[in-house]
C-alpha cells in the first residue's frame, strides 16, 4: 500500500489481508469464522493490529462488508477490492486494473489508489 494512502485503501489493506490469512470470503465470514472456528482464528496469531489500526477498520466497516477473496484455480480467483481517489475521495469497486486519474468527478485531478492486501510484518527470528 502506498505511503499516505487514503484512509479507506488503508482498511481495506488491512482487511483484505485478515480475509487472505484466515482463509475466508468475506468481512462477515471472517467475523463468523473467529466466533466458531479455532483454526481459522489460529492462522491470524502473529497479525497484531493496533488500537489506530482497530479504529481504522471501524471508522470503514461499511466497506469492509464489499470487500471478497474468492479462490480458485489456475488464475480463477479474484478480489473485490476499493479503489478511491485520493483528491475527491470518491471510491469504486475493482476486481482489475483501475484508471490512474480520477473518473468518478467530472475535472478532478487526482489519481486512483487501489487497495491491496497490506504485508503483516514477520516474526523477529
């Protein structure tokens, strides 16, 4: 995710990588999943979130609720993912490639960041 990335690209980061790690779909089968799943919750020890990171994620649930990882085979798997001008603040779902300047404001200037998974720092050895 780039340095300075809207705040929605940042939760959205954030959980895409959480439904990556535990293996699910959705926002709403990750939440499930940890109330019934012991394993599932398992592959998420070592993601230590902070309280911003927390409030971050609140502050974007609705977004949260649109986001998917589905898997599949040989390149049949796809992410819905947000992408949001960085200038209006406008956003878009994604499941590819996304424009570099803004299209969703008629004469705004700025350029569409798209969320990606975020990288969880790895254990010290």
């Amino acid at each position: 995710m780039p340095a300075g990335a809207p705040e929605p690209v940042r939760a959205v980061s954030i959980g895409l990588a959480l439904l990556k790690a535990a293996r699910v779909r959705s926002w709403d089968g990750l939440v499930d999943t940890l109330r019934t799943d012991g394993q599932s919750a398992a592959r998420l020890d070592g993601i230590d979130l902070t309280l911003d990171d927390l409030d971050l994620l609140d502050r974007h649930l609705g977004l949260l609720g649109l986001i998917r990882v589905v898997p599949g085979t040989r390149g049949t798997g796809y992410t819905v993912t947000v992408a949001v001008c960085d200038a209006c603040g406008q956003w878009l779902l994604s499941t590819g490639a996304v424009p570099r300047r803004c299209r969703l404001t008629s004469g705004c200037p700025g350029a569409v960041v798209k969320a990606v998974p975020a990288k969880h720092p790895k254990p010290a050895a």
